[in-house]
C-alpha cells in the first residue's frame, strides 16, 4: 500500500504522484497568536495557517493556473480531525471545560477557511472528518484523573469531553453544510468518526477487540497503561502482544484495527450522501 507522501519528504511533483500528507505532529487549527491571547502556549508554532502555505506550495509544482485546478478537480482533499491539540493544549494548562468550550467555533473556522482555499483552488471533492469521543482516549483519561469529572456508567468515557467532541462535530456539520450551499456541484462530505468508535467502546467484542477499550498497547502504566511522562518508542516501554485487540495503539493514537473498522463505517455509512440535519451522533 502507498500513503501519501509527508510534506517534508518531497521536493519535486514527482514526489507527490500519490499525495501528499500535511499533518505535522502537535500542531493545532489556531496559530499562536490565538493561544497568546489566551496565555497559552501551543506545543509547537504551526497550525493551519502553516499547512494553506504548503498546500498552495504543492500547488505551484503542478505548473499553470490552469494545470494547478485540473490537478485539484480530480484529487480527493482529505481535513483530519485537527482540533484536538487546541483543546489540549488548553487542558494540559488546566483551563475550565467553560473556557475550552469557547474554542470550538474558532477551531471550525479555521478549518472552513482552509477548505475555502482548496475549494478555491478547484477542488471538487472534499471530506471533513469529524472528532473521535475524546473521552474514551486514553491520554484525556489520565490527564484528568482525580478531577472529579464524570465518568459514564456504561463505558468510564469521561462525559463532559465527550460532550465537547459532540459539540465540535455539531459545528463542522453545519459548516459542511454552508459550504454545501455555497459551492453547488462540489462534493464536500462529512464522516462520522464518532459513532464508530463510540460503537467499539461500548461493545469491543463484537466489533473483535479485547475487553478493556480505554486501555493503551503501549505506553507506561497504571490504569490505561498511559503516563505523560513515559511515551511509547522510549527505551523500557513494551507494546502488547496483540495490537489488533486494542483501540488504543499509545494513548494517543487508534491502532490500525480501529482505523480499519472506522474507515469502514465511515464508507459503508449513509451519513456521506445523507442531509447532516439528519444525522445523529451516538451516544457513548
């Protein structure tokens, strides 16, 4: 299998024959000025802004205006589920959910202008994915154990985070579908990424997993085998003998078995081609 090629690993269009990957590990939706006004400060200096640089970059290769928008209107542009850094970064500092909430229309925004641009620039079919229960993920677990913040009965998900992931996704809808009705004719498809994985936390052996969800391959210790101190890839740190039973591959990032079983929800799922006012986000 290809992937598309990172950014920084190309120089030439022949190196992106097959794409080309923007993501830069820690970076966030809003720049740094956003995170100064805040007194915060982002894991690293880039953000979105950064990435509609590179893109248009990329697009600069292709030669002429003209070979730019030919090679845009045949690409399939893919926004990840870019936010969750920001919220991060705002936790990690121990700012109140009431503050963190207030990120989410600013986050959106930064993204629809970003999905203005390639738009913009000739694209034609444009999938939004949407966050992941933010709740069930190891990393938030522990950096809010012993906050007193509710866990759900049914899962140990941590409610109010699942609730802001509900609240993001709510809000990437209805900018899907403004943009929709701004730019007739294009494809611009949201993907639930939610209700999946809500669907594994809450039956994990029906969908092949192992009985613990919350818990990471590898990491550290302690009750979801995730510290932020001891990250996986440091020396001592062992991964599980069975990936494929986890949700969790670091604390941070999903296992190939649950990006498999979330890509193929999202392309068996009618919430691509559906009216988002219909759509319901499960519950977790």
């Amino acid at each position: 299998m290809s992937y598309p090629k990172p950014y920084f690993a190309g120089e030439a269009a022949a190196d992106f024959q097959r794409g080309v990957n923007f993501a830069f590990s820690g970076s966030t939706a809003l720049g740094p000025e956003f995170f100064k006004s805040r007194g915060l400060t982002p894991f690293v200096p880039l953000s979105l802004a950064n990435q509609t640089a590179w893109f248009k970059k990329v697009l600069q290769l292709a030669g002429s205006v003209h070979e730019q928008r030919k090679l845009t209107s045949k690409s399939l542009v893919m926004m990840g589920e870019i936010g969750i850094n920001d919220y991060l970064v705002a936790l990690m500092a121990k700012r109140t959910g009431e503050e963190v909430r207030t990120f989410v229309p600013h986050i959106v925004g930064a993204i629809s202008s970003l999905l203005t641009e390639v738009i913009g620039a000739g694209a034609r079919t444009v999938v939004v994915r949407g966050m992941i229960p933010l709740g069930c993920q190891p990393i938030f677990l522990v950096l809010l154990e012993g906050t007193g913040a509710d866990h759900g009965r049914e899962t140990g998900c941590l409610t109010w985070l699942n609730d802001l992931a509900k609240l993001h996704n709510r809000a990437l809808m209805r900018m899907v579908s403004d943009l929709r009705r701004a730019h007739p004719g294009r494809a611009i498809l949201y993907a639930d990424q939610y209700s999946p994985v809500a669907a594994i936390v809450r039956s994990p052996r029906k969908y092949g997993f192992g009985d613990r969800p919350l818990v990471a391959c590898c990491g550290g210790s302690g009750t979801y085998n995730f510290t932020l101190t001891t990250f996986c890839g440091v020396p001592g740190v062992a991964a599980c003998a069975d990936p494929s039973k986890y949700v969790s591959w670091d604390g941070i990032h999903m296992t190939d078995a649950a990006n498999r079983n979330v890509a193929g929800a999202v392309l068996r799922s009618t919430i691509l081609r559906q009216p988002l006012d219909k759509v319901e986000l499960a519950s977790s």
